[in-house]
C-alpha cells in the first residue's frame, strides 16, 4: 500500500473526483488503481477566493515497484506507514502484583486500558466521581454557583478535558503511530468515525460522557478495577539504608491503604494538594513555564468571515478556528489558546474564592460565539523562589479575579475597547458573554500582571489586523485563564520512572509531559507500557 499527500481539490468538488484525481497524478489506468481509502482531510483556505480540500490516500495498485519507480522524485508518495498498535508484552497467567493508576482523565484512562488489555488488572482511583455524576455538580456550579471542590471541571472521570472542545490533534512528534490507538479505542467507544480522517478532529462534551463510561466498562471488563472518590492522602514510600527510595503503596483519605509497587502518577495540572503531598515526601519536582490571560469571545460568524470569505458557512468547512501569536516588545509572548468555535466560556475553578476560565464547545460547534483563552508565557524566573511557587502565582490571581467579579463565582469581564483604552467597563455591548454563573463588568488591569496586561493590549490591534474585528471594542474579555498547563514538571527518567522514587510514574498533563486530551492519552500509553515491562521483569527488590 502507498501513501500519496497532498491532494488538492477544489471545495465543491463530486465524490469520483478523488479517485480521478489519484489516476492523474500517479498516471494509472483505471484497472490499475485497486483500492483507495482517505486518511486525512483538511482544508487550504489561504486563498478564500479559491479554498481547497487537501487529502491524504492510501492507495492499492496492481505494480507498487513500478509506481514508485516511475515517481521517485515525488516526496508525496511512500509507502504507507505501519499505524497497528503492538502490545509490549502480557501477564503471565496468575500473576497478582497489580499496578494502581493515580487519576482517569485521558492520561491515567488510557494508562489503565493499555494495562488492561495486557491482562495487568490495574486499579484506577480517582478523587472525583463518575462522570455523570460529576458532569451533574459542575452543571450545579456553572448554573447557581455551588462549588464542589473535589467533583468539578478540574477533578472527576474523563478529567478536565470532557468540558472542553475535545480536540483530539496534537503537535508532538509520534513516530510509532499511537494517537491512531487512541483514535480507533475513541470509535470504539461511540466517537464518530470523522476523526479518524478529520485534520482537527474534535469530539464535544456530550459525546465524551458517554465514550469515557463505554471504555470505563470495557476496562472493568478485562479485570480492571475503578474506584471513585479515593483521594490518595499518602504514597508509601521505603527507604533502604543506602537511601534509595521505592513506592510500596497509597493510602487513601478514608483511612485506607492499598499496597502496590508500580504507581502511575496521572493526576492532572490542577491536583494542587497531590503536587505539595509529593514535595513533602521528597518526590522530585521542578517548576515549569506555563501561561495566564483571559479568555476572548467574538461572534462565530465573524471568524467565519475572516477566515473564510464568502465560503462561510459551507458543510465541509464547519465553524472556522485561528491559530495567533505575537512577541510584544515587553519580550513577552501572547498568543491564542485551546479555541474553541461555536462555543462557550465555562467556569473552572476547583477551589473556594477563586475564579478560572476554560472553553468548551459540543461536537456540533454551533453557538453564537468563538472564544479562545488570549494568554501571555510566563516562566520560572517569575517565580523564582518554590518549586510550587507556580502554584501560588496561578492561586494569586485567581483570588485577584474572584474579589474582581463581585465574589460570587461570576467572572470580571471587560470589553476590548475598554481594556484598550484603561477605562472599566460598566455595561457590555454587541457580545453577549457565555460565561455562567454570570459576568460582572470592571477592569480586568487587576487580574493579572502589570507586563502581561501590557502585552495584550500590544497583541489585540496585531491580531485586529490578521482577523478583521478581532480587536472590535464589542468583543469580550473574561478572567482569569491561568490553568493552560501544569505549573510543575515531576522529573522521570528514560524508562518513565521518577528519577528518585523508584516504582513511581509520573505521567500525564499533571506530571509536565503532555498538553491536551491526545498528547495526554499517548503519554499514558507509553507509561502504562514501561509499566507492563517492569511488572514483566521487576528490579530487585530493596530488602532482597
């Protein structure tokens, strides 16, 4: 089988078109080309005038040789890659030591299903609840403003991102193909098959709920084992008299302990208590960069516009994203985050007396507006002094957003004009905010630093000029966006194991080694596969 890219075709163009185009550019004959199968779909839309829809094909020829012989010079034509999944190995049968995965969001739920379907029996503890009860308290807290600190955006099955635009696309390098696993369990587990083909595939909300219980029950199925509101208080650590330290087991805040020598650490970037229990118990940990802002909403039919002309609205193009960046002259960053089309701004705070913004859109993308966090990259020299000092500068300026919006959970929010021109905000205009429980007009000059303030008012007039409107005073900000990323890296070696905890896997958005659902995910694979490795071949034991 080989694979040709880059095939372009106009945006209206009839279904046969791809087949026709495929015998042109490879020079068959109809009776020649056996098969074809899209594998990837995106769209060209540099030139609105004349947008393209480019593919990516698996094709099946009666002469592969002969074909790539005659286009040798063609770096678009190879042979299709080998994208199977191959486990790394299987449990011997009898085998009783089980590993225990810390959290079920994307990471720790693929970590727990690789582990499962090599017959490993993990047991998956999550602090918050099952998804549908915890999607019920965050509905609560989106819609009267009643915060239930361990079963919300942050902290429950499927993780922070089932309230999320569910975008399934990834710019890590993944040269074994493990985002295809990741794609294929999602279908599987009732993903449209689209996002198998889809160039930014996304899933939405409602679909994600239902997905994360089907493969919840398929793990549970292999002898897996869920457990949910299970705070893990403690981990057990050993220390033999050389000083070498080796994870033993987890005990629970009820009280309880389950004992276990391999532990994946799959907690999330916002498991603020979890990163100071580790600290505590002396666990590696490092500050990281990460980013703060706000979140900006326009219409969608203005993005559309921008991006597509008079294109908008068209079936295959669907609501229109962006991708911006600015480097201001301050020396700082900006540049837009997880943006979300036809969606909404949620509330996701996790603690009391804090406010924290996040996007989220349904697989259908079709409300009023397109919002995206506007965000500017701060690093460890802004906090200098803690490994966890991240943590108290994202807990800061939460607090600062919090007393900003009226200290009711509704978020300060400030049209563009206004924060353009340093003047609060006292009414809102065109853009009708989507943040529930409410907004609360002011200045946002108090939510977040002076240089990151500045650097955004820099940005906004930049991005106005590649998105005509984009800096349109109607358009609205809302604070605070400090949760992009985990403020913390939770140091692991090349085999993916603490570097001073033996036993102990940190993985995951939480541990600094992925951004968003699939890197999330692909990380967990790799991690429940060096698991399986040392559960097949386990070091010597400390008292042996």
């Amino acid at each position: 089988m080989l694979r040709l890219t880059e095939l372009k075709l106009p945006l209206d163009h009839p279904v046969d078109a791809i087949k026709a185009a495929i015998l042109e550019r490879l020079d068959l004959l109809s009776d020649e080309l056996i098969d074809y199968a899209v594998v990837r779909r995106a769209h060209d839309a540099r030139r609105k005038a004349a947008i393209l829809m480019v593919y990516s094909v698996d094709v099946t020829v009666r002469d592969e040789a002969a074909v790539l012989a005659r286009h040798a010079s063609d770096p678009k034509l190879q042979p299709a890659p080998d994208t199977a999944y191959r486990f790394v190995g299987r449990a011997p049968e009898g085998m009783t030591d089980r590993p225990v995965v810390i959290g079920a969001g994307p990471c720790g739920l693929f970590a727990g299903l690789i582990l499962a379907q090599m017959g490993f029996r993990p047991i998956i503890l999550d602090r918050g609840k099952a998804v549908r009860e915890r999607t019920k308290d965050t509905w609560a807290f989106w819609r009267r403003g009643v915060l239930d600190p361990e079963s919300n955006v942050q902290f429950g099955e499927g993780g922070a991102g089932t309230f999320s635009d569910g975008k399934l696309y990834s710019q890590i390098k993944d040269p074994r193909h493990l985002g295809r696993k990741v794609l294929n369990e999602f279908v599987l587990a009732g993903a449209p098959p689209e996002i198998l083909t889809e160039a930014h595939p996304h899933i939405g909300t409602f679909r994600l709920v239902g997905m994360v219980e089907h493969m919840r029950a398929g793990i549970e199925a292999l002898g897996g084992e869920y457990r949910f509101e299970s705070k893990v208080e403690q981990l057990d650590i050993e220390t033999d008299a050389d000083g070498a330290r080796r994870v033993r087991g987890v005990e629970l805040a009820d009280g309880s302990r389950i004992a276990a020598d391999w532990v994946v650490l799959a907690i999330g970037h916002s498991a603020r208590d979890t990163f100071q229990m580790i600290y505590d118990q002396g666990v590696h940990i490092e500050p990281k960069p990460f980013s703060i802002g706000f979140r900006i909403e326009h219409p969608q039919s203005l993005i559309d516009k921008a991006r597509f002309g008079t294109c908008a609205g068209h079936p295959d193009l669907g609501a229109a994203d962006y991708s911006l960046s600015h480097h201001a002259s301050n020396g700082r960053s900006v540049y837009s985050f997880c943006m979300c089309p036809g969606g909404t701004v949620v509330a996701a705070a996790s603690e009391p007396g804090r406010v924290v913004t996040n996007g989220m859109s349904q697989y259908s993308r079709n409300e009023r507006n397109a919002n995206a966090g506007l965000v500017v990259e701060i690093t460890p020299a802004d906090y200098p002094d803690h490994p966890l000092a991240g943590v108290a500068l994202q807990r800061q300026w939460e607090a600062a957003a919090y007393i900003a919006g009226g200290e009711t959970y509704a978020a300060p929010a400030q049209r563009v004009g206004d924060f353009l021109a340093g003047r609060p905000s006292t009414a809102l205009g065109a853009v009708i905010p989507s943040y529930r429980p409410g907004v609360h007009p002011t200045d946002l000059a108090s939510c977040l630093p002076e240089f990151a303030i500045a650097a955004i008012r820099e940005a906004l007039p930049v991005f106005g000029r590649k998105i005509p409107g984009y800096d349109h005073p109607d358009a609205v900000l809302t604070g605070v966006e400090t949760r992009t990323s985990s403020p913390i890296r939770i140091r692991r070696d090349a085999a993916f194991e603490s570097i001073n905890t033996l036993g102990l896997y940190p993985a995951g958005e939480g541990a600094g080694y992925a951004g968003g659902i699939l890197s999330a995910a692909i990380d967990g694979i790799k991690v429940a596969e060096a698991v399986a490795q040392a559960l097949l071949a386990p070091p010597p034991r400390l008292d042996a």
